[in-house]
C-alpha cells in the first residue's frame, strides 16, 4: 500500500521511479545540504570568526560587525512593575521623609489617581558583596550576585500602563505588532542548535503577561523568528517513530515531503509566510528527537534541583524553579534567546499574580520576592559554574518603576514610568556598578538618564551588532529594535 501511494504520487508529479526518485532525493539532498554548510562556513569567515551565524539551523541574515562578547541571551522579566525602591535603588532619604508630602508634587495625579504621602520600603537594605551595592534585604540569594551585575538605575519608559509597558520593554516599541528583542536575534544569528528553536519564551505558571504574546512576537520579521512557548509544567511529548514502524519507509516518506514541499514553495516565490510554515514543520519534525530530552528534568541530579528548590513546599515556587532549570538547559544546548517570566498578567486580583502591589505593597511582596529569590539565584549560580557566563548576557527587566508614595487610601504605590531599575550581567559585562540615579525619593531619573533604546542598543552592541544597522524594511521604512535612538552604554561594559 506505501509503494502504490508513493507510486502514485510520483507519476503525478514526474513519473520517477520509486528507485529514482529516492536516488534523486539523496543526491539531492546530500547536495542541498554540502552547500548548506559551505554557506555557514563562510559566512563565519566573513564575520571575522562569527561562529554563531556559522552554527545557525537556518543562517542569519546578519554577519555580526563587531567582536561578539555573547552568544545567547537570558531575559528573566517581572511583570508588573517591580518596584525599584523596594529591591534594587536604596534611598535613604525616603526613609527619612517618611510619611511627609512628595516635594512639589503633593496633588499629583498618578496611574489610578492621587497619591498619599511618601513611603519607605517596608524593609532594610543590606550591604552586599565587596562592592557594598545595596538591596533588599529580602533578596538573600541574590545578594550573592551583585558583583558580577552592572545595576541601570535611570531608565525610563514611554507608557504607564502594563500591556504598552511590557511590549515596550520586549521590542522599543510601545504598540503591538513590532519584534521583541529574541526575534531580532534569532533573525541576525539563527538558532546554535538545528534542533531546536532559537527564540524560547517560558511564561510563568500563573499565566501570559500583559498583552501575552505580543512581548514575544517576530512582529513583521518572517514567522520564523517568533518564539517558540515551552514550560516545565508540560513536557514535551516524545513523538520519536513508534515501535514497528520501518525505518526505511519512515525516512521515505519525510524524503518524499521535504520534496513536493520544496517544489510548491519554488511555484510560489516570495511567499515568505508559505516558506516560514514549512520551516517550521522541519523545525518540529527535530525537535520530536531533541526537545523531550531538553524538558526531561529528571535527567538533572537531586543536589541540583535542591539548589533551585524544584521540589518547594511553595507550589509557586518549584513550578518557577523547574522553568529556571529549563532555561538552563535550553541555553547550553544553544538557543539563542531564553525569555523567562516571573509572575504573569494581572486578571483583576492586585498583586496577587504579579508585582503590581497597588493596595498591599508588604504582603503582596513577601509573597514574590522568594518565589524569584531561590530560584533565580540558583540559575546565575549554575550557569556561572558550567562556564556559561562567560558567553551568556542576562538581563533582568520590567516595564516601568513605581511612586515612592503610597497610594490614596492604600499601603501601595502605583505605576511610575519616570525612573525604574533593570540590570544585566554575564558576558562582556562589568559587574558590581550602577550606572545612572533616580532622584532622592526615587521618583525620577536625574543622574545618566537612559533609555530601553540605550539598554538594547547595548545588549546588539555584546552580541557583536551595530543597532543602526541592524534593519528590516517595513512599510517604507528600515526598521530597528532601537527605533530611531539608542547609545552604547559604555559605563557598564568590561
């Protein structure tokens, strides 16, 4: 019955033999991919040794300029504002002007309306490490890291609200349909890793953040580039060729695909999208292999999911911890953008899913900050410890900061988009420095202030990329990740 249906669709197509087509096929096939990896090779020797291009799946459409730092990314994101104040900027003046108006802003207006009168963090900042940078001291295990993280302390960001916010901090641009960062690599680079996808976004347990999928989206890039979603939760299905299938007529059968689909897509030049699909199947016809392997965790040894706490009393916890130790391993199996999400979108319960503490800032936070402490903090250990670092740029975001005061009525601040923390670290990075100021309360950026374009322009410029140049043409314009802005920051590079 195989070879009549195959007959059939032989006859219908060129009326090849079964044994010629097949000798066709793998000539070429075997040809089609000797120029494949001539192509690689020499596009690492026109970057200048850019090995990643080399490695890619699919090649990427730009030849790195520069000397390359990193090779891959891991993006760690808390939506809902995480508040800079509390975590990452110490500003003892807030402290000591408690419960005393906002200086010259005392009838502001904020996102949900008036604000009540300064308040302090509910907890003390603790000196860290040799460079005596200090934090919360609700952050135990991270406190280990803040040698190796370059802090920016005076970004700011274009919208006040979350959906907006989190696009913007994923791809410079405050509106959907615009590509987040991961899709601008995997569109430069390719993927390290012809079996797996190059752009990976892992979401919380508790759900998309705001505006879901649109913070990984390949906007107007080729739908290739969008990421791929995987969680720890649900494990990849191993769909390996069952039991009792021949081998030879499985092999076949994908020859005799990868044909007809190779010659409808050469009937119909410059359907980029038809191009994209088939890809994609190619894509997923690999990773059938190599992505159950990748999710199996029971693969790791008991002191390693101990040290990420996999195994937690706290539910939340474990379930963030087993998506921590997947990013790991997506990362040193050569996916080139891991974004990782801490907490999810806001479904009409403050605080509860996300860092967005309006009412209730204390409890709200004791709740999140060791659901991200443990975890984290054993992810930048294990991958410093396997050398990954070294090759690895991490970035911790959200998308915008919060008020120094209390809201009316409540013990919560509300949203801020005038000064707000990120940080990055990892290759190329120069650790233990804070770059930029808010103000004395934490209200607004006044010392260095930067940009989410100055922050991607910086990530491209360690990846090995000019950001000006790095450009898709889109509805008559060359389209950036940086729009038309950005500057290498240059303070906190190595």
């Amino acid at each position: 019955m195989f070879q009549r249906r195959h007959h059939d669709v032989l006859a219908a197509t060129d009326a090849l033999s079964r044994r010629g087509f097949l000798g066709n096929v793998y000539t070429g096939m075997a040809g089609m991919g000797l120029a494949h990896l001539l192509g690689r090779e020499l596009a690492a020797e026109d970057s200048g040794g850019g090995e990643a291009a080399a490695k890619s799946g699919h090649a990427g459409a730009y030849v790195p300029r520069n000397t390359a730092k990193a090779r891959r990314v891991l993006q760690i994101f808390c939506p809902g504002a995480a508040s800079h104040m509390d975590l990452w900027e110490h500003k003892p003046e807030l402290e000591r002007r408690h419960g005393e108006p906002l200086p010259g802003e005392e009838e502001f207006l904020s996102f949900q309306g008036k604000n009540g009168n300064l308040m302090k963090s509910p907890w003390p900042f603790v000196a860290c490490g040799k460079s005596g940078k200090q934090i919360t001291s609700m952050l135990p295990h991270m406190a280990r890291h803040v040698d190796d993280i370059a802090f920016w302390h005076s970004l700011q960001s274009k919208s006040n609200t979350h959906g907006p916010g989190c696009v913007f901090m994923n791809s410079g641009h405050d509106v959907e349909g615009f590509p987040a960062a991961g899709a601008w690599l995997s569109y430069a680079l390719g993927s390290e890793n012809e079996n797996l996808p190059a752009y990976v976004a892992i979401p919380d347990i508790r759900g998309e953040p705001p505006n879901g999928k649109a913070n990984w989206t390949n906007g107007f890039l080729p739908a290739r580039h969008q990421a791929i979603m995987l969680s720890a939760q649900q494990p990849i299905r191993n769909l390996a060729v069952p039991s009792g299938v021949d081998a030879d007529e499985e092999q076949a059968t994908r020859e005799l695909v990868d044909l007809l689909n190779r010659r409808h897509a050469a009937a119909r030049p410059g359907e980029s999208e038809l191009e994209a699909r088939i890809a994609a199947y190619q894509l997923a016809a690999r990773m059938q292999l190599s992505a159950p392997e990748v999710s199996d965790l029971s693969r790791e040894s008991q002191a390693i999911h101990d040290e990420y706490g996999t195994g937690h009393a706290n539910q939340l916890l474990a379930a963030y911890a087993r998506n921590c130790l997947l990013a790991r391993r997506l990362l040193e199996r050569g996916v080139r953008y891991v974004n990782l999400y801490c907490a999810s979108r806001a479904s009409g319960v403050d605080g509860l899913l996300n860092w967005d503490a309006h009412k209730s800032l204390k409890p709200d936070y004791e709740r999140h900050c060791p659901i991200f402490d443990q975890p984290t903090a054993a992810l930048l250990t294990d991958l410093k410890r396997r050398g990954l670092l070294d090759d690895t740029l991490v970035l911790w975001t959200t998308e915008f900061g919060r008020m120094p005061t209390h809201q009316q009525g409540t013990s919560g601040r509300d949203h801020n988009p005038d000064g707000f923390t990120c940080w990055m670290m990892g290759a190329g990075v120069r650790g233990g420095v804070s770059y930029g100021a808010t103000d004395d309360f934490g209200r607004r950026a006044v010392e260095d202030v930067a940009t989410v374009w100055d922050f991607y322009a910086t990530v491209l410029h360690l990846m090995g990329i000019d950001h000006r140049q790095l450009t898709f043409y889109h509805n008559g314009l060359d389209r950036r990740l940086t729009d038309v802005h950005g500057n290498v920051i240059r303070e906190v590079l190595a």
